[in-house]
C-alpha cells in the first residue's frame, strides 16, 4: 500500500481558531518552522468564524478588579484565580497589540474617536469590542491573511487529526519505556487521498475547538464534535471540567436555520424574552432579568418550554430596542429575513443549544498540559479563566492570550534536539482487508449519541438520567470500536470515534460530580 509523504516541523498546530493562528502567528514571528492542520476545506471553519457577539477588553469606566469580579461570579467561583488574573490584566494590551494595531480589526465604533463597547449577560460594564455582528468572522479572516504571508508556515486544510504521536506508545525501540512520555507529532489522515501521514513536531499545539456538535441542538458548526479531548485524552494528558457544558440560551428556531446563534449582546441592547402568550418571564428567575448568567436564562427558558409545552419562546427586539436594528445587527437581520422573520417588527422565536466547553486538556498559564510536548489553546484547553461556566465574550480573549503565550514559551524554551528516530516510530497500520462504509450506520451512531447528549446529559440532569446514558454510550463505544478498526479510513469514522469518546468523557465527569453548580445542574 502507498504511503503518505511524512512531514518535520518545529511546531505542529491542530486547528486555526483564533487560538491555533494566534498561537502559529507568534511562532511564525519568531522564526520557528509552523506546520498548521484543519479538518475542514476551509482554513477559517471554526467557532472563532461565527462567533458573533465580539470580544472582551476594558471599557470606559472600567479595570481589571471588575472584570476579574465578574469572571468569578459567573464561574460561580471555582476559577483559577492566577489564570483570570492574567486574561484581566493582559487583555487589554493583546487586544491593541495584535488585534487593533498589527492586524487593523475594525472595530465598531460610537463616535469617530472613541470605539463602541456592547454589553452582555454577567457584565457589570459595557466592555464587548465587536465588528457589528460578524467579529469572529472578521478577526479569522485577518489572521489568515496575515499567516499566508509567512514563507516558514504551512497551511494544510483538509487533514484529519487521527491520534497523536507519543513515545513511547508508538515507538519501536522497548527502551524508550523508561523515558517519560513525550508527544512528538500526530498521525494526520489526508481526507482527499484517504491515506494517513506522521506529522513529527517538536511541539504540538492542540487549538481544535470545542464539542458543541455531539449533542443534538448545538450553536458549533457541525464539525465541533471535540476531536482534540479524545486526542489527548487518549495520548494520556489530564482532562478536567468536562461536566460544565454551557447551553446558549437563544439559537433561531426554525426547521432549517442549522443552530444559527443569537448573539447574546441582542439582550445586551434591550431584547427581552417572552412566552408564546407576549408575557416576560425572566424577572421570575433572576434580578437581572435578560442579563443573568447563561446558564440561568439557559435553565429558565428550559422551564418555560417545558411548563407550556411548546418548542421554543420569543426573544423580541424590536419592541425595546433603542437603536437602529439593522446596523447594529446586520448579518442576524439578513439571515432572519431569509427565513421570514423580520427583527426590527417582530419577536424570534429561539431555543436553547449546545454552546461551549469550560473543561478541556488541563494547562498552566502558558498552555502546557501534563504531557511533555503537548500544549492546548482555546476552547480544548482548561486554563481555569470559566470555572463553572464562562463569561460572554471571554472566549476569543482567553483563546488570543494562550495561543500567544503557548507559542512564546515555546520559543524561548525550543530545543531542536529530537528524543527519537524516525525509523524508530511506527508507520500507521492498514487492515489487510478493509470494510466500504455504510453512510446510514454513521448517520445512525450520530443520531444516538446526539440524543442521549441531549435528553440525558443536556441542560438539567439528574443521576437516573445520566446512568441510562453512560449505559448507551458504553454500548456504543463498543460497536464504534470495531467498526472503526475494521473500516477504511475516513474522516467520518475517525470522527465518529472521537465523538463518542467525548460523549463519554462528558457523561462520566457529571456523574462523578453530585454538586449542581453553574453549567452542570444536576436535581435529585
């Protein structure tokens, strides 16, 4: 059988976030050799791309005690208190370093001099920098364009992380047992050839984004489904947090609108939700109102939908709203019209979904994880800055401040030095006889990990629920299994794999939590 062309670099990226070309941005600065993978055919499909609502920095009337303050509350206050402190008082600076100053973001602005700050839930000041309502979409595009102009980066679309080079694990030499584990590289599936390479790295960075997509109502792109949890998880490096899922309390409800998102800062300028009836519901919940904490406008629609047995509830715009609905919010406008729904005269109907991750791959504030060579940024990685549940608009800051800081570290610390041959690693294995792929038994898997997630470890748990699960899933796992070793190799199957491992990870982390705090909520 032919074989894929293996590749050397100096750091290896998994995915180009804002977290992974953040991270590639300052290693390509500083001389190393960058080698970058995604998944998609498009470099820039990611969370960061339809991140809507902005990012945060410092307001007006603001400092980084109450930002930090903020941060905590919401966590409901199991963060890191030394990781907070350094989004609070180094995000300000990165934003205008390298968002602001080197890759010209426009940011939206209130008058020609000053910007425009926009507020969202858990916010005690109007802090959230934004480009209308496409930021994410914005910055991803800035970044690229500034990769590509780096003749020591190399962008590889449509690659397929399989599992990550470890030694010893896929080393021949038995000697190297005695070493420490250290990650070298990934195994990386060529999706066009359908054949897999070794990609060796002297460092690895994971920046693969979050697992929105493992659940059936989800805001991710449908590639979201975690591929870098079971990736090291599976290589041996510490997973934590993974029970604190947050759910976004408004995507669009419609049979073909895909999740799309309803950007938080929508309620930041004055929407207010309202049951079918026209009646407000939030001031029952919670004194701020449309501005509580995700995770409880999350749980309180929950309620409402399910007290009146109705699919969805309005969030309506225009009845409050003090500004000019189209400027502010084009790209939610346009995508509404297209579905009939226009905002600046009617309610939108919206319903909870699958939003964000506050666990990962455990890392100190320079993204190192526990295993040697390996370092997480962005969504993947637990830095402790969430807690319990994350802060709107603290995602983008966190994931530019690690990717930088991961890729700093490492160039200050680099050592060519490889601790391994090549000829002592092994190639990837082919099964002699290798199974066609039925598309309707993947579909199948998908749909029954999509619904478990969501019935039984979705937005209010209890512990029955979460057994029936964690029995499912298990079951699972086993056919996924076998299937996975005996098919060909593709994309969907590795995917299918990863999937249900994170289904997993996230089962049994509720489990072993019996306290119901921030985005895990658990009732007896």
């Amino acid at each position: 059988m032919s074989r894929q062309k293996n590749l050397k670099t100096d750091i290896l990226i998994i995915g180009c976030g804002i977290a992974g070309a953040s991270a590639a941005l300052e290693a390509a600065k500083s001389g190393l050799k960058v080698i970058v993978i995604t998944k998609s055919k498009k470099l820039e499909e990611s969370n960061t791309y339809y991140a809507q609502g902005g990012i945060v920095s410092l307001g007006y009337d603001d400092n980084p005690e109450l930002l930090k303050e903020d941060i905590i509350e919401t966590g409901d206050g199991i963060n890191d208190p030394e990781a907070v402190g350094i989004l609070t008082n180094k995000g300000k600076e990165i934003v205008e370093n390298i968002l602001i100053n080197e890759l010209k973001i426009p940011f939206s602005k209130s008058s020609q001099d000053s910007l425009d700050y926009a507020q969202e839930a858990g916010h005690s000041r109007r802090r959230i920098l934004h480009v209308k309502d496409l930021t994410g979409k914005t910055i991803e595009e800035k970044f690229i364009e500034a990769l590509k102009t780096y003749s020591n980066v190399t962008l590889l679309s449509d690659h397929t992380a399989v599992d990550l080079l470890t030694v010893p694990h896929h080393s021949k030499n038995p000697t190297s047992f005695y070493k420490e584990p250290q990650c070298i590289g990934v195994y990386a599936l060529d999706n066009k050839v359908k054949k897999v390479k070794i990609i060796f790295a002297t460092y690895t960075i994971l920046a693969t984004g979050g697992c929105g997509a493992i659940f059936l109502y989800t805001s991710n792109p449908s590639q979201a489904i975690g591929d870098g949890y079971a990736l090291a998880y599976c290589a041996g490096a510490r997973i934590v947090n993974m029970e604190y899922i947050q759910f976004h309390p408004t995507s669009l409800f419609h049979r073909d609108a895909d999740g799309f998102l309803i950007s938080e800062t929508v309620r930041g300028e004055g929407a207010r939700l309202k049951r079918k009836d026209g009646w407000t519901f939030m001031e029952n919940y919670n004194l701020k109102k449309e501005m509580a904490p995700r995770d409880e406008v999350t749980r309180a629609i929950y309620e409402e939908m399910t007290n009146s047995n109705s699919n969805y509830v309005y969030l309506d715009l225009a009845s409050y709203a003090n500004i000019d609905i189209k400027k502010r919010f084009p790209n939610i406008y346009k995508t509404c019209l297209k579905y009939g729904i226009d905002i600046t005269k009617e309610p939108i109907p919206v319903v909870p979904a699958a939003h964000y991750c506050c666990g990962g791959v455990l890392v100190d504030i320079w993204g190192k994880s526990s295993l040697k060579g390996l370092c997480a940024v962005g969504e993947v990685a637990c830095t402790g800055v969430h807690g319990a549940n994350r802060l709107a608009s603290t995602s983008l800051l966190e994931g530019l401040i690690w990717g930088t800081r991961a890729s700093k570290y490492i160039a200050s610390h680099f050592n060519p030095v490889a601790p391994y041959k090549p000829s002592d690693i092994h190639e990837w294995y082919y099964p002699e006889k290798e199974e066609e792929i039925d598309p309707a038994l993947i579909n199948q898997d998908w749909l029954s990990i999509r619904s478990t997630m969501w019935n039984y470890t979705g937005i209010i748990r209890t512990k029955k629920r979460l057994e029936r699960a964690r029995a499912d899933l298990d079951y699972l796992r086993h056919r996924i299994e076998k299937f996975y070793k005996e098919a060909k190799m593709d994309a969907k199957v590795v995917g299918l794999k990863h999937g249900i491992q994170v289904a997993l990870l996230i089962n049994y982390a509720a489990l072993s939590n019996p306290v119901s705090r921030g985005a895990h909520y658990i009732k007896d």
